[in-house]
C-alpha cells in the first residue's frame, strides 16, 4: 500500500472550516450533532442522498439542541451566488433523475457545488444508461459485462482537477468513485484516504474505502484522520473483515459514549452476531430494532437469513409481506421473499426473486450469493458458478461465494479447482478467528485430507498454516503424538519451521517431566494416523456444510 497521500487543504469559507474539522474524541456530544447536521445538509445539496440520510439518522439519535446553538446554513461565497440559478434548476432536474438535464444546466459553471453536481450528474446518466441496456435485453448474470461509457472521460477531467490541486472533499470522493468503476484500486484507495483527510465527516468516503480493504494487513498501512468519525469506520471495517470481538467493543464503545439510540449501530451489532452465528442473539437485536424503526429496511435481509436458518416460516412470511407493503422495489426486500421461496423449497421462484434484486442493483453481494445457492440446489452447476464469481468480483471478503464454487467444482468432480475455493473460504472464515477451537480444527483436518486425497503432491501455500493451527490445537489439549505429528509437517516450510522445532522441544520437556496425555479428546479429531505414513488419508471426508448456517 502506498503511503499516506498528501492533504488537499478544503476550499471553504473560515466560518465552515472548524465544523469540518471534527475531534478524535467524542466529549462534545453537541458539537458532534451540529456536525452531523451541517454534512446532513452539504450532502442533501450535492445529491448524496445515502450519506446524508445516514449523518441525519446519527444526529436524531443525540439529544435536541437548544435555539441558541443551532446552527444558520454555511454562507455562499461569489462563486456560489453567481450559479445559484443554474444549481437550482439543475438540482430540480437532478431530483427526478434528469441527469443529462441536470449537467447541460450546469456546464461552465464554477462554484464547487455547483461543479460537483456536474460531473456526479454525468456519472450517474452513465450508471443509469448501463443498467437501463441490461434490463430487457440480458439476464443479471451477463449485467455486469457493460460498462458505464462517461468513466473515462469523468477519469482524465476529474485527474487533471486533482494535480491542479482543485478538488475539494466532495470531488475527491466521486475521483475515488471512477477509479473504483475502472478497477484501480490502488489509486481509488489513496484518493479516498485524501478524500477522509479533507472532508473527514462524509461517511460516503469512509464507506467506499471500506469496501476496497481485504484484510487487516491492508488496513495496517492506512494514514487516515485521527477523527470521532474514524471509529465509525473501523467498527464498520472490522465487521466487514470478521473480526467481530473487535468489531463489538468498538460499537459498545460508540454506545458508551452517548450513541445508545442509533439504530446503525444496533443494526451492525446485530448482522456482527449474525456473522458469528449467534442466532438467539442476533435474533433478539433484530426483533428490537424493528420495533424501535418499523419501517426500516436496511438489513432486513440479514435478519431474514437468521428466520431462514431457523426455519421460522410464519416470521419469514410475515417479513415479506411487511417489506412488501413498505417498498417492494427495493433489493432488500426482493432478497428476503426469495428466502422465503427458498424456505419453501420453491427454488426457481427464490432465484427469480434473486435476479430481480440485482436488476436493481447489480453490485448487491448477498443476491448474488444466494441466487448461486438456489442455482446450485436446481442442480444448474453452471449459472451457479457465474453468481458466485459475481459476488466475489463484488466483493473478494464473501466466504460463502467461495464455499458455494468449492462446493459446485467438487460436483463437477474437480478437486484442484474445489480446493483452492475451499482454500480461499477458509481463509477468510475460520473458526479460528471465533475462538471455536474444535470447529477450526475439524476444518484444518478436513482441508489436509481433501489435499492428499487428490492422489499428487502439489505445492499448497495454506499447508503450514494448517500444520501450525493444528500442533498447537493438540498441544494444548495434551494430545502428545498428534502434536508431535504436526509439528514435524511443520518442519517442512520455511515459514513454520522454527515453530514446529520449537513445540517438538517443549513435548519432549513435558514428556521427561511425566505429563501425562489427555484421554478426553473425541476421536472425531485426531489426525488420521495414515496421514503421517504415507501421506494418504484413510477416506475422502466430506467438505464442511456451511448451508445450514448461512443460506
């Protein structure tokens, strides 16, 4: 990862700039809300409708503020009164999504705001036009072949901004936009970090570079803003990454301090139990937040997948009809009936209601995930091996895609293929990380013999590691030999060698000193002990079925 980018001072009045600047901690709960207010409004004018809705949602779960500290609107520079009447009609046009109409309005004009709707106008007419090319003519599995055709042009104007230096916050953020469309990432990743450096309050900012971190390494190498808004962002991230424990006292953090009534933040914590599968309580949260909000439909998927899992027919129903009669058109609400079909083994109808959901939007990564499972279970080996790789073009953190094409290419009788997606899906989902010692064993076990299984020894990077995991595993439940086993395969690569040596010297210590084995452990876990013979398991064991948790 590069190093931090340089911060573009904002272009903004001085009466704006303190507010813009927000602390790196939370004791001014009050001045907190006026932030959140003033980039409610800022972005309602520039047409960001999902960051101004979320900062609106933050500032109503804090206390009213009183008359005298309510904020006048941030005063118009010249620039900005010079286009007031071509901004003004043009947001009208924008509001009814007249983008075209919207920038022929705005073209030549100066002021920032008004410049920024311009091009986002223009991104938009070109997003809209790609979709509206796909949706009679081909099916959502071929939608994410055509291109929005204004990026290129949008990328040299928005680059040539950018050197000159006149990019304020808001243009930053559309700059990163393009260069995510065109898939460079690398430069997407730098802008946004600059992007949250001179306008740290825009959540859209915070949300994208979210959605470009793979891992915690990546994460790692980030200069970002040492703002309040920077532990929205890595509670929001370490959800993303599966690192729930850290996720949950990041959010219990954001409630301890005055954020009780946020119902994002209830919703995250509730998909962060989901992510861990304690259903119960994730579960509980849901039933919560739907009563606290009624008519909210974010994560309503989430909860369904939780009554799925439980096969709670009637509460499932009852969630279709409800989102059904708030907004049928939305893809949440698309996602939820189509579990309902699932439920109901009516897989065809589950898949249409998939596709309709990504007719709506075709970067959702749950529908695509899930139409590959309804595909997989109508034994269309193929249409499910596009869905899952949609969904992880969408989104390379998805385990459940990966499981979903390991699972299909074992079908198809392809163990090479199914054992690297097996490979990338326990990667990202282990056990481990949960603390579920015996689950992550079981997984290694699995993963080792799938591998000597296919009858050639091949060079696989994730061997040691699961050599590693699994001496320690033994190690601690005093399984001498099985430690023993694995530690010596550890031996074997370079990057646990030192590790395997080392454990081996501590079982033959507590072997001298007459510790005694356990004799507690259940067979179902031990190493085959032809695995250390011959390197050839016993039997072919079946991959871990993740369907029953996660539909």
């Amino acid at each position: 990862m590069a190093a931090s980018p340089s911060v573009v001072p904002v272009a903004v009045t001085a009466a704006v700039i303190p507010v813009l600047s927000p602390s790196s901690d939370f004791s001014n709960l009050r001045e907190i809300k006026k932030q959140l207010l003033l980039i409610a409004g800022l972005t309602r004018e520039r047409g960001l409708l999902h960051s101004s809705k979320w900062s609106a949602e933050l500032a109503f779960s804090l206390p009213a503020l009183p008359l005298a500290e309510l904020q006048p609107p941030p005063p118009i520079t010249e620039e900005d009164a010079q286009d007031m009447d071509a901004y003004t009609l043009a947001k009208a046009y924008f509001d009814v999504k007249e983008y075209d109409r919207a920038a022929h309005f705005l073209h030549g004009c100066n002021s920032k705001k008004a410049y920024f709707l311009y091009m986002y106008s223009r991104y938009l007419s070109g997003e809209k036009k790609k979709d509206d090319e796909t949706v009679d003519s081909l099916g959502p599995l071929e939608k994410g072949q055509v291109k929005n055709e204004a990026l290129r042009e949008l990328r040299v104007e928005l680059s040539k901004k950018h050197q000159a230096r006149e990019l304020d916050g808001f243009g930053l953020y559309l700059y990163g936009v393009v260069l995510r469309k065109l898939d460079l990432v690398k430069e997407a990743i730098d802008v946004f970090v600059e992007a949250t450096h001179v306008l740290p309050l825009h959540w859209g900012a915070w949300l994208e570079l979210c959605n470009l971190i793979t891992d915690k390494e990546m994460l790692k190498f980030l200069s970002l803003p040492d703002t309040w808004m920077k532990e929205f962002f890595l509670a929001h991230i370490y959800t993303e990454l599966q690192l729930i424990e850290e996720a949950l006292q990041k959010y219990q953090n954001l409630i301890d301090v005055g954020f009780s009534k946020s119902s994002y933040i209830v919703s995250q914590i509730a998909v962060a139990y989901h992510n861990i599968r304690d259903i119960d309580k994730a579960l509980s949260i849901f039933n919560e937040l739907r009563k606290q909000d009624p008519y909210r439909i974010e994560n309503m998927d989430t909860f369904s997948n939780l009554l799925y899992v439980r096969s709670m027919k009637s509460e499932l129903s009852y969630l279709a009809h409800n989102l059904c009669e708030i907004d049928k058109y939305r893809v949440e609400t698309c996602c939820v009936i189509g579990n309902y079909y699932s439920l109901r083994s009516q897989h065809e109808k589950a898949a249409l209601y998939f596709q309709r959901a990504l007719k709506l939007n075709p970067r959702y990564l749950g529908a695509w995930t899930l139409m590959g499972h309804e595909y997989m279970e109508m034994k269309n080996t193929s249409a499910a091996i596009q869905a899952y790789r949609h969904a992880i073009e969408v989104n390379k953190r998805d385990y459940r895609a990966w499981y979903g094409l390991g699972q299909t290419y074992e079908i198809l009788k392809m163990p090479f293929y199914c054992l690297y997606y097996y490979r990338r899906a326990h990667q990202l989902r282990l056990h481990e990380q949960l603390t579920e010692s015996e689950q992550a064993a079981q997984c290694y076990i699995k993963y080792i013999q799938d591998i000597y299984s296919c009858g050639e020894i091949v060079e696989h990077l994730e061997e040691s590691t699961a050599f590693r995991y699994l001496a320690q595993y033994y190690f601690k439940c005093k399984l001498w030999d099985e430690a023993s086993t694995c530690a010596q395969k550890c031996c074997a690569f370079n990057d646990t060698r030192e590790e395997g040596k080392a454990l081996l010297r501590q079982i033959l210590q507590l072997r001298n000193q007459g510790e005694t084995p356990s004799t507690e452990m259940p067979a179902p876990f031990f190493l085959p002990a032809s695995l250390s013979a011959n390197n050839t398991p016993t039997r072919r064991v079946s991959p871990l079925n993740l369907s029953s948790v996660t539909p």
